[in-house]
C-alpha cells in the first residue's frame, strides 16, 4: 500500500474519487458537491487557515487502486470544554473495510499532528464550523443530510479498533410533519399565546436583514460560548442570510418576540441532499440551471432543523413549546412537508436533548466524535457536561 500527498489539482481529484469508489454501493449514500468538499481545503475560501493548517493523503492498493484517504488539520482556535492540552482534528476519512489500511491513515495523520505539537486527534471532524462534516454514524444510515458525512457501518470498528474512544454522541431526532404533538405543548403554547405581548412568525425574505439581525440577538445569547460556538456579528448573520436566501422556505424559518424583541428561533431548511443528489456531486453552471428546476418542479418532502434557541432569560417558561407548536401546525396544514429531522444536537447538551425528547423520541441517527489521546496513559474524559 502506498500512501500520497495530495499537492496538485489531479491528487485532489482523486481525494475527491476515493469517497465515490468506496461509498457508491453503500445503500443511500448521496455523492457530496465536489465544490463544498475542495472549499474546506482552499485557503482563499475557508477561514479556518488564518488559525490553523491541513494536509491531505489518499492511500492506494497493491494494485494502484484507491483504497482510502484522509485529512489531518491543526486549528488553534479549536477547543472543547475541559481541554487541558491541544487537540488536532482528522476528517474526510473513507476507508475499504481493511484494518491495516485504516492504521495506515490513522498513522500518518497522528504523526504529522504530533510534529504540530498536538497531544490529541478528534475525529472524523471538519476544518472548520461544526455543521458540516463532523461525526461517524453509528445508527440510523438513512440518506444522509446536506453536508453530513456519511459512511458504512464498519468505519465505527475501524477507528475503535485503532484506538479511538467515543469523546461524545451527536443525536438527530427525526419525526413525521404530521404527526400532531403531545397535549402539553398545546397547553403551554395556549398559555403563552393569550398574553399579547408575545406573538410568533415566520421569516419574510423582503425584510431579510430584520430577521438575520433578530437571529443574531438570539443565537449569541442562547448559544455562543456553548460546544465551541463563536460569537456572530450582525454582518455575519445578514450574510448568512443572503447566502441562504436561494434555498430558504421562508415558511419554516420561524421567530418568537417578547414586547418585538427577539427571545427564540426555530430555523429550518429543505434538505438540499433531496435535489442535490441527482446533481452527482457537479454544481457548474449547467447543474446549477438543473438545481434551480428541480427545486421548481419537484417537491421537497424533507426538512431539517439547523438551530433552535430561546434566550436565557425566557427559558423554562413555555416559550419553546410556543413556537415549536406555532410551526408546527403550519407542518400540519399549510405545508407539503413529511419528514423532518434535527440537526445533531452533542449529548454534552442535556437540556436541549429534552426539549427534542419533548417532541419525538425518535433517535433518528447518531453520529460520533471520537478522540484518540497520544498518550495512552494518560485518563481519558469525555466532553464534560454543559
């Protein structure tokens, strides 16, 4: 076997190849867009180089086959709570369902992170934010979310083998638009509802910088600070928005106002993989004019909720079940969408995982973030409880 640098534009092709030869036959596997993979590793497109560093492998067979591949990367701004040394990350890993070529990855990665001065590796994660590229599945191998890794079941026996122990389980809960909630939200969102300083809507995208700004409000308070999440400034959030703006359903991105401030946020997307799969991992100018009628003339029958948040000072006190039960009989009445699952929520998180639990117990899939120490010796924790 032999192990490859990626350090021109035909090797990163084949990084790129390696998750197509591997996963094809997977069942529901969907071939990520080449562009969102080769972004992470741009240095013009991904912030994360003005911290940190990566490098790339590709592994190949006797035969010269693609066998497997892996990146390692160093970030300085990545820390979880309770960190008492610095930890690298590993991620894009694909892998055939041979132990000694997984060691070889895992090996070549530990080593170059341990020249870095690193005394940890997580993994799989990405080079960047959390909500994309980051975890192992380990149950539920449905069709994965746009920008979710994906995998077969052997990957989780191939890290654990190595030595990789769970640092901690991402839950996504998954349930039926319309399927009618537990009584109890009603009542609370009843309760909530008859006081006229409160009132719920969804987002407009004429006023689109009003609601980015309004997510900005909600989200710093109610999660910056929490995982690794960062502070968001106002020009960050109206960016994202506009970005957004081409795929959004202004009708299931929803918010919650005390007196017309800003105290919670319920935001959901289309799932994008239900389009982008027939795209087969392009998204140049043709498929873009391909994605633009597919997202006319078919109807997305699935959605995913990326963030859910009330501030501090509102929380325990109904205004979650006020607005989910507020979208939630939008789901049931007005809209064509079935099936709706969470974006991962970290098992460090208990209360947010209740207020999940609250509305479906519908573990959907679990995806894990694992940590290999350096040290063997030393005691392993996982990530300590928020």
């Amino acid at each position: 076997m032999q192990l490859i640098e990626i350090t021109d534009a035909s090797t990163a092709a084949e990084f790129i190849k390696v998750n197509v030869i591997i996963n094809k036959s997977v069942p529901n596997y969907i071939r990520p867009i080449d562009n969102d993979v080769n972004d992470v590793f741009d240095k013009k497109k991904n912030k994360a180089f003005r911290h940190g560093e990566c490098i790339r492998w590709i592994l190949r067979g006797e035969n010269g086959e693609l066998i497997g591949r892996i990146a390692a990367f160093i970030n300085k701004k990545y820390k979880n709570k309770g960190d008492d040394g610095p930890v690298g990350g590993i991620g894009f890993f694909d892998c055939i369902n041979n132990q000694q070529a997984a060691d070889m990855l895992f090996d070549v990665a530990k080593h170059w992170l341990m020249k870095k001065g690193m005394e940890a590796m997580d993994g799989p994660i990405n080079f960047g934010e959390r909500d994309a590229w980051w975890g192992l599945v380990v149950h539920g191998f449905q069709e994965p979310l746009f920008k979710m890794n994906f995998n077969a079941p052997y990957y989780k026996e191939l890290f654990e083998n190595y030595g990789f122990k769970k640092f901690f389980d991402q839950v996504c809960f998954g349930m039926h638009t319309k399927a009618m909630l537990s009584k109890k939200f009603k009542d609370r969102h009843d309760a909530i509802a008859k006081d006229h300083e409160f009132s719920c809507r969804h987002l407009v995208k004429s006023d689109l910088k009003k609601y980015a700004e309004d997510f900005c409000v909600v989200y710093n308070k109610a999660w910056a600070g929490h995982g690794g999440n960062k502070q968001l400034s106002k020009e960050q959030c109206i960016k994202m928005f506009q970005q957004m703006k081409l795929v959004m359903d202004e009708k299931i991105v929803w918010f919650a106002y005390h007196k017309e401030e800003p105290i919670a946020i319920f935001i959901n997307l289309p799932d994008l993989n239900q389009w982008f799969k027939r795209l087969n991992g392009n998204f140049n100018l043709l498929h873009k004019l391909k994605f633009l009628w597919l997202k006319k003339m078919s109807k997305n029958k699935r959605c995913v909720g990326l963030v859910f948040g009330v501030v501090p000072e509102w929380q325990a006190k109904g205004i979650d079940s006020y607005i989910i039960e507020e979208a939630s009989t939008d789901f049931r009445t007005k809209l064509d969408y079935e099936d709706y699952e969470m974006q991962w929520i970290g098992d460090f998180n208990p209360k947010m995982i209740a207020v999940a639990e609250n509305l479906t117990p519908n573990r959907s899939r679990i995806l894990t973030t694992y940590r290999y120490q350096f040290d063997q010796t030393k005691v392993f924790k996982r990530h300590p409880i928020l």
